[in-house]
C-alpha cells in the first residue's frame, strides 16, 4: 500500500486482490487462500462474505490493521501466528512463536495411537514427549475422557501454551511437567502409551527450510541433530522401561525416516512394528508394542 494507494478507497474486494498479487510476486504458496484467510479473521467474517460483502468499503482503523497483518506475512511469518490459532482434529488451538504449528499430518499420529490402544480405552495411562502446543495429547484426551495423559515438553514456553490449549478446550485429564524426555517427572511408573512427534528435520536441512517454517517456528521443535533421529533413537532406547506389558510406542517421523525408525523399534525388542501413512500417502507413524 503505497502513500497515494492508501488515497484511493479499498474495499474488501480490492484489498484481498492487492494482498493476492503482492503475496503471489513474493513467492508465497498460496497467495490468495492466505490473504482470504487474513481479511476474513481481522473482519471477524465468514470467507464466504468477502465474496458477498467484496464492495464494502474499509475504515481506517480496520486498513490500518490489515496493512500490519499483510505485512508480517508478507514477511513469512506463519498465517497461524497472525491469527494466534490453529484447528487441529477439529478443535482451535493456540499457537505463538513459542510452539510449532500443529500439522494435519500429526492426525495420523493421533489416530494411530488410539486405534492400537482402542481395547484399553478405559484404564489407559499415556505420556506425551514433546507435546509443544499439546495438540496429541489434549486431542486424545477430549476423544477419550476416561484416559489419564500426562504431557511433557523441555520447552516450559511451550509447556504455557500447552497447559492454556488444555484449559481451553476443558482437557482436564491431562497434565504437564518440564524436562528432557524421560527425564520429566511422570505421576505413573508404567504406560500403556507412549506418543511423541519429536524434532526430525536433520541439522543440515535447516537452512533449505522454508522461510516461514525456518525464520518462525522454534528451532528447538525442529532440528533433529546430523541425520534428524537423535531424539527417535533416545526415545526408542528408553521407552520400554516406562512402558507396561502390551504398551504401545507412537512416533511421528520426516519422509524417508520410517525404515530406519522400524529398524530401531525392531532392533529395540518392539513387536508389531507399523508405519502407517499420513493423508499426503507419506510414510508418517511408526509403532510398535512393548512385550516384557
Ligand atoms: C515437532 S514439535 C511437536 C509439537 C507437538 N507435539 C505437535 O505435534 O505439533 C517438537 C517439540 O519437542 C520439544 N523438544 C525438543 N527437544 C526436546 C527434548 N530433549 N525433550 C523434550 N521435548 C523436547 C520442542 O520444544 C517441541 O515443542
């Protein structure tokens, strides 16, 4: 918006069209879907108005806001951090900088882990590694309310959104503590159920993420140390001594990580070992049980 664009009288029509272009000329993925999805939030309207409503002429007040949302994004940062939520399995989730975006693929890991545990449904235990905004284990635990899941993270600025997203969506059968993996304290010794959607992006890739992932999303959620499986091999090492006969392990896994996770789980004593794939037909989940 330039000083003699900002004369002229935008409208909804004209200001989604503008926010398009400029969005589509700096090389974002989906220019219009975003500047749609920003207009319709800052209005507070439905998508669908920006069509019926395009004449609507803008106020001062409603441009000025819009001008700073276009161009944080403009700026990559993150359309779920401009609007401080994400749906995840159906719910609204925080989200800040503090906290990765919850992805669709991370369904997968939900579905997952409540298919192999569908018999225990009633008396189950489960602990959450990197919950990060909580969206695993507070899903599960509002599609299950009679499972106890505690959810750790050794980020304590993600713990905050995750025990808020808890509060929110009236989880109350969750609970947190702060620590590296299993080094957080968990109010049971056995689990029936172990998720985890740990960071997997090997160090090296970092830099050829994209720039809204790379320049916003916390690193600490993200790098995977050389070859991205730092925290899966920790993880498949030191689950079976918290897991219960029959517990069940779920892990979420990058694209062409889900041979060598099976491997581990194998090689770790893990029977029943899966990988299931998410809706993009990417290798995504890899599980198994735990048999004494
Ligand atoms: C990929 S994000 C997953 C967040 C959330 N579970 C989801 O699926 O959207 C990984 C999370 O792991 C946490 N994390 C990184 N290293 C960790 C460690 N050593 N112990 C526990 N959590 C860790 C990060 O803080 C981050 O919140």
């Amino acid at each position: 918006m330039t000083a003699t664009a900002t004369d002229k009288t935008w409208t909804i029509e004209s200001l989604v069209k503008w926010a398009t272009d400029d969005f589509r000329t700096r090389g974002i993925e989906n220019p219009r879907l975003d500047a749609e999805v920003i207009v319709a939030w800052a209005l507070g309207i439905d998508r669908v108005r920006i069509i019926i409503d395009g004449k609507r002429p803008l106020m001062g007040e409603e441009l000025a806001r819009l001008r700073d949302l276009v161009k944080r994004r403009r700026a990559r940062e993150p359309v779920a951090y401009l609007r401080g939520e994400r749906e995840f399995y159906g719910r609204r989730f925080v989200v800040d900088k503090r906290v990765l975006v919850p992805r669709p693929d991370t369904e997968t890991l939900v579905e997952v882990a409540m298919a192999r545990t569908a018999h225990r449904s009633m008396s189950l235990r489960a602990l959450d590694l990197c919950t990060g905004s909580g969206c695993v284990a507070i899903t599960i635990a509002r599609q299950r309310p009679t499972v106890q899941i505690h959810a750790t993270d050794v980020s304590p600025d993600a713990l905050a959104v995750a025990r808020e997203n808890a509060q929110r969506l009236g989880a109350y059968n969750v609970s947190f503590s702060a620590g590296d993996l299993f080094a957080a304290k968990v109010p049971w010794p056995k689990l029936e159920l172990i998720t985890a959607n740990p960071p997997y992006i090997a160090s090296a890739d970092f830099e050829t993420l994209m720039p809204d992932v790379r320049d916003f999303e916390p690193r600490l959620a993200l790098d995977g140390g050389p070859d991205g499986l730092a925290l899966v091999q920790r993880i498949v090492a030191e689950a079976p001594a918290h897991l219960a006969a029959g517990g069940v392990l779920a892990l979420e896994i990058g694209a062409g990580q889900a041979a060598a996770t099976a491997a581990l789980l194998a090689a770790r004593g893990f029977r029943d070992v899966t990988t299931t794939r998410d809706y993009g037909k990417v290798e995504r989940v890899v599980s198994g049980a735990w048999e004494d």
